[in-house]
C-alpha cells in the first residue's frame, strides 16, 4: 500500500512538474510555491487513496479566482465536436 501511494504521489507530481519543463516555463509554473503562477482544483477526497478521488472536484481557481462551475444554460463553446458538421 505504502509503494502505490508513493508511486501516485510521485506521478502527480511530476506530471505538472515535467509540464512545465516540457514547455521550458519551470521558472513559473510546475509547483506551488512562492513567485510561481498556480491554477489549483481542490478534491474531497484524498487522491493518494484512490485516484479515481480527483473526478471529486470541490474547487477549480483559475487565474487567482474561484470558477463558477454550476450549470449555465445558456453556455455555448467556440468549438465544435469532433464529427460535429
């Protein structure tokens, strides 16, 4: 148990971690900490239980705001579907 909770917590981490890098911006992006810019979704479950845990979105902040995720009717996307004519 301990070794798969490591083994996701280590891919969590370095799926942003290396991200960031990917796009050569570690400098600002990639970790929480101090001067670095951080888009965050908080769960209500602890993802290093199950990772199944991060579909449990309880807060999205975007851009330093709260996003508003209840359901907008009147809410259209700029793009269409794939296999959408």
């Amino acid at each position: 148990m301990v070794a798969s909770v490591a083994a996701i917590a280590v891919a969590l981490a370095l799926s942003v971690a290396f991200g960031a890098e990917l796009i050569q911006k570690q400098d600002t992006l990639g970790t929480v900490e101090p001067g670095k810019l951080a888009d965050l979704v908080i769960v209500d479950a602890d993802p290093l239980q199950d990772t199944w845990n991060l579909l449990k979105t309880n807060t999205v902040i975007f851009n330093g705001k709260v996003v508003d995720r209840t359901y907008h009717a009147n809410y259209h996307t700029t793009f269409s579907p794939p296999g959408d004519q």
